[in-house]
C-alpha cells in the first residue's frame, strides 16, 4: 500500500506550539466516503460503493471497513466517525439489528487494534427510517421516543467500543415543518429529556468523553431546534446539560443558518464549547447542505485563526463531505481527502503566520484599550451605575470611537496569506 504524499501536510512538523497532527485529528466520515455514490434528486448513482460485495448485506458492511481502513492508511488519517446504520443495514428487529452491529464492531474493532485507528465520534441514525417523520426525541409518538432512546444507547456502546472521543447528536428532523401541528416547548422538554438520559448511561458505562451536539438551521426539517451555535448553547444552559456537552460545528451548517464558518466557531469558543468540527463547504450559489470537500485556504485560515487562540478541539476535524457527482472514481476519493488535508495543513500555518505577524492582534488589542482605566476600567469591572456614567458624560461630549480599519485589515491578511 503507498501512502499517499502531501504537499502542506506534515504529521510531525510543530507549528504554533503544536504538531500538525495535534492540531488536526483528521477523521473520516463513514457515511459519505464509503457510503455517498453521487445520487440526488434527478439521478442514481455514478460511483461505484459496492466494494465487490452486495449493498445490504454484512458482507458489503465488511467490504466497506475493508475499503475505509485501507483508504485512512494510506491517507495517514487516525480517525473515523459513523452513525449506527453506516457500520451495518437495519434488521427487521431491534435485537437483530444489535446483534448486527455486534458482529461488525468486532471486525472493526480488531481492524482498530491492528492500525491504532479509532471513533473520532459515534451517533445514532434517527432520521431516515420512516418511524422518524416527526422527529425522534421530539417525536409525538412516545413509542419513536423509546425507540430511538433505545438506539443511542446502543450507538452510545459502540462509541465506547470503539474508542471514541465523542458523541454527537445531530437533529436533522428535531424540529418542524408547521407550528400549528407542533407544541415546541414540550419538543425541546423530551429532547433534552433523552439527552440527559444519554449522559447518564454514557457515564455509567465508563464513556469520559464529549457529547456533542451538531447545531444545522434546516434540511430535512423546515426549522431545526439547534439552528445555530448561539441557540444551541441556549438550551444545553437551559436545560443544565453545559457540563457535559459541547458543539460540533460544521461548516455548510454555518452558512445555511446565514453566518460564516467563522462566526460559528468564534461562539463556540467563546462560551467554551467549541468541541468538534464538520470539516466540509457549502457552495455560495446553492442554498443546501452540499457537503463538499474544503478547498479554500482563506476559510482554512480563518478556522485555524480561531482554532489556535480557542487552544485547539477536544474532538477533531472530521470531513463530513462528498465527491461531486461527477468524480466517480476510487482516486477521486482520495484526491479529495489529499486536497482538503493540504487545505488545512495550509490554513494552519497560514493562521498561525497571522499570529506571528501580530498587527491584527495587536489592533484588536489596542481598540478597546479605553477600557484599561479610568471610567472604562470602571464599567468593565460591573461596578459603574447609570447615575456615575451621566455624570461622566455631562462633563464632555464623546469623541467618535477610532477608525474600524477595516480594509488595511483585509490588506494585512492578503498579505500574510499571499504575500
Ligand atoms: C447532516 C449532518 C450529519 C451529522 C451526523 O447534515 O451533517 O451528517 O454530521 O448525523
Ligand atoms: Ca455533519
Ligand atoms: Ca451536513
């Protein structure tokens, strides 16, 4: 097997204190590299995910691991993240469908001692079964409720089996389509109601890891509960589960809840939750979750910029992404995973080159210095009353704040970035 050879990406070369490798634990999503054959909503598949095996059965499951080992390998890549119904088909039963993926997280696991490869996270399927059209947790059915509780436990097991740092919840039907069907609050009750439970269990059974949740805004339910960071971390403060969860934040979620990338995680961080990231791009001209592979240095940058200062992820980097439709073959899989690790490798040291310069720093730094002393000091200690800060103002008028600098901002960033 030849490993595959980067042009920015070096394991063990130190930038900003830290390995590359430490910075990024790369993990491979099971779902879309050994799952996703270019299908949408106007065509079959173009690729060709069989494997040499029959889709569906255990032998596929087994052709897929197979294929995904192999593939993180020669890639270099120390991680994987699956849902349940990515490591093997559901069964006509629960109890049969556990024992299914008993089977295949033993042949997984054996694969996992053999390269040191293991979970990044772990999450439960509770979207694409039809029980699951009004959501799971926040199902009307109280028996879908029971169901997929019964599903994260067993998720949360392999998870545990596998190695895993995390665990994520991600509610793509945690939501709704109309209000005049749905009680919203009594939803938002029973979700953090399985998510409590799922700590509880998680804890009983020796998982020391991060919960996740995976905020999106929308698709497939017409409004999502987690739409952004900002109301994600709302809730797990409303409903006391902060200690125990962090977000998972992925790119495309971002933009299609109207923020950037950025924007996201610089939330995250600064309630200290950023705890993952879905590495993946949207496309600016279209208004779905395209999962495609991240090529852009600048949004690179800006991830690790905010990545360095926030002191890295517990969790990793996980490419949630696809080829296009039409990048059919075996090497366009690995093209794209080469392609967006370089991306990263790039966008590190550029952030950190950023850092090294010190003028964006320093001007952020130096723009709120009115704060440092005097009546500014006072106000940042939460001590000053409205009746102190009239008199402050009756004295003198304000003078106008100083300059944004907003575009020898941009200049300075091109020029660190490109020269
Ligand atoms: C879908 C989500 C999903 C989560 C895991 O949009 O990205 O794949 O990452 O359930
Ligand atoms: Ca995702
Ligand atoms: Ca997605």
């Amino acid at each position: 097997m030849s490993k595959i050879q980067f042009r920015h990406y070096r394991p063990d070369e130190v930038v900003a204190g830290k390995t590359m490798r430490g910075w990024l634990p790369f993990s491979m999503s099971w779902w879309h590299a050994l799952g996703a054959a270019g299908t949408d909503m106007f065509g079959g598949d173009t690729a060709d995910k069989s494997f040499g095996a029959t889709p569906g059965t255990m032998a596929h499951a087994r052709a897929k691991a197979d294929f995904g080992f192999e593939l993180m390998q020669k890639l270099g890549i120390e991680y994987f993240c699956f849902h349940d119904r990515d490591l093997a088909p559901e069964a006509a039963t629960l109890a049969e469908t556990n024992a299914r993926l008993d089977e295949i997280s033993d042949y997984i696991l054996a694969k996992s001692k053999a390269t040191g490869i293991k979970a990044l996270w772990g999450t439960a399927n509770l979207f694409g079964h039809a029980r699951y059209m009004n959501g799971a947790a926040s199902s009307n059915s109280a028996d879908v409720f029971a169901r997929a509780a019964a599903s994260v436990k067993k998720a949360l097991e392999l998870t545990v089996r596998l190695g895993g740092r995390g665990y994520v919840f991600w509610g793509g039907r945690e939501g709704y389509d109309t209000l005049w069907n749905t009680d919203t609050k009594f939803e938002q009750e029973n979700i953090a109601a399985l998510m409590k439970a799922a700590v509880a269990y998680g804890r009983k059974i020796g998982f020391s890891g991060d919960f996740y949740i995976e905020p999106k805004p929308k698709e497939p339910a017409k409004h999502q509960y987690d739409f952004d960071a900002a109301a994600t971390i709302l809730f797990l403060k409303k409903y006391g589960l902060g200690g125990d969860f962090k977000l998972n934040i992925e790119a495309n979620h971002a933009t299609l809840a109207g923020h950037t990338f950025r924007h996201e995680l610089r939330t995250a961080a600064d309630n200290g939750m950023l705890g993952s990231i879905d590495a993946n791009t949207g496309d600016a001209l279209l208004g779905w979750d395209t999962d495609e592979f991240p090529y852009s240095v600048y949004d690179a940058a800006e991830c690790m910029y905010e990545v360095i200062k926030a002191g890295g992820v517990t969790g990793g980097f996980n490419f949630d992404a696809k080829n296009r439709r039409a990048s059919y073959t075996p090497e366009d899989i690995e093209t794209a995973f080469r392609m967006s690790m370089d991306t990263f490798a790039l966008g590190l040291k550029k952030a950190a080159a950023i850092i090294e310069d010190g003028r964006i720093d320093a001007f952020v730094r130096d723009r709120y210095a009115g704060y440092g002393s005097g009546i500014g000091a006072k106000i940042r200690s939460g001590s000053a009353t409205l009746e102190e800060l009239e008199a402050y103002s009756l004295k003198s008028e304000p003078a106008l704040p100083g300059s944004g600098r907003q575009e020898e901002l941009l200049g300075v960033i091109n020029e660190v970035l490109f020269g």
